[in-house]
C-alpha cells in the first residue's frame, strides 16, 4: 500500500495531447494535485469509455489546480494510433493529457498494479502537492470507475488541507460533496452530529 508514502516517481514516454512524443517524470508536475491512472490496453472495451471519459472532466480537475496522467503497458505509438485510429473502428479521438507507455511494466509494479496476464488493472492514485499518495483504488478489467469519483476525491483532499493549513483541521464523512460541511476529528463533534440527526449518506 502506498497511502501516505511518495509516490514511486518515474521517467517514462508519453504520447502527447498534440500526438507528439516527450518523456514525462511523475516528479515534473510537483506543486500540482495528480490523478494517476492506470487501465488495461489500449483499443479495449471499458478502456474506451474511461480514457476519454476523464478528458472530458479534465477542465474541472485543471480548475483545482489537479494533472490527470493516464498509464498502461502499450507502447506510446500504440496510444498514438489508438487516439487516430477513426471513432466508428473504435478509435478514441484527441485526449488532452500525457499517456504514458510503460512497456518496461517497471511503473505498474512500483504502484502493484500490474496483473498475472502483464496488463495492468484499474489502478487510480491521488498524489498531493508534494508528490505523496493520499488515496489509491484497484478495479478489476470489467468493472469501469466512477469518474465523478476521482473529482470527489481532489475536492475532499483539499478540502482537508486548507481547512489545516488555516489552523481549523476538519475532515471528511461519508459520501461528503464540495459545499457540504465538514467534521472536526473529535467525538464531540460526532455527538454533535449524531444528535442532530447523524450523518447524512
């Protein structure tokens, strides 16, 4: 488990949002929220939907100051020729950030993605400003994530930080959403909020 360790850096190819080709380093973006995710192939199935389906959300995670990085073990040509392969062959289109190749499996192993078949699996991690991991997610092949999920998890992570960074430390309940209250990690703020109905799920 990587949960409040650095997160595994790395210098890997990527193919580009203009379709060139740059080594990328996880350490590059410092100072920024990263959402790493890890996915099995390019030119699969559910790969098609979430690939695309976090380019979508990508201008609110850039409003929060937040990089989205996509990885797996194909080549940066196969990511380049997925993204102009035509949609009705199953193409993917413009993807408007980094998608790293590593071919070397080295990244999936350092962040104990990779699976028995060499693929990774759906491995999604939240690495903070200084470049530690603050959350992490595995799904198996089948099952597609919940993108909203990602966004969810940006906003209460730095939700928590400035409510510490301004000397009033709360945290976050369940199912908690940008603009909901947050909890003071006391029992007495959890008998508060028992008392006034309990937590709302």
């Amino acid at each position: 488990m990587l949960i409040d360790r650095p997160a595994p850096d790395f210098d890997a190819p990527a193919c580009m949002p203009d379709n060139s080709f740059k080594n990328i380093r996880l350490s590059d973006y410092k100072g920024k929220h990263v959402i790493l995710f890890f996915y099995p192939a390019d030119f699969t199935f559910v790969c098609a939907s979430e690939v695309p389906g976090f380019g979508k959300l990508l201008k609110e995670f850039e409003a929060r100051n937040t990089v989205i990085l996509g990885c797996s073990t194909d080549t940066e040509h196969a990511h380049k020729g997925w993204k102009i392969l035509p949609k009705e062959s199953g193409g993917i289109g413009e993807i408007p950030y980094p998608m790293v190749s590593d071919k070397t499996k080295e990244i999936a192993m350092a962040y104990d993605v990779l699976q028995a078949d060499g693929l990774c699996c759906r491995g999604l991690f939240l690495i903070d400003k200084e470049g530690v991991v603050k959350a992490e997610h595995k799904n198996c092949d089948p099952l597609g994530r919940n993108l909203d999920e990602a966004l969810r998890l940006v906003d209460a992570l730095q939700f928590h930080e400035k409510s510490k960074a301004e000397g009033n430390t709360q945290v976050c309940p369940a199912s908690w959403k940008l603009g909901k209250k947050g909890l003071k990690p006391t029992m007495e703020a959890v008998g508060a909020q028992n008392m006034e109905g309990g937590f709302q799920i």
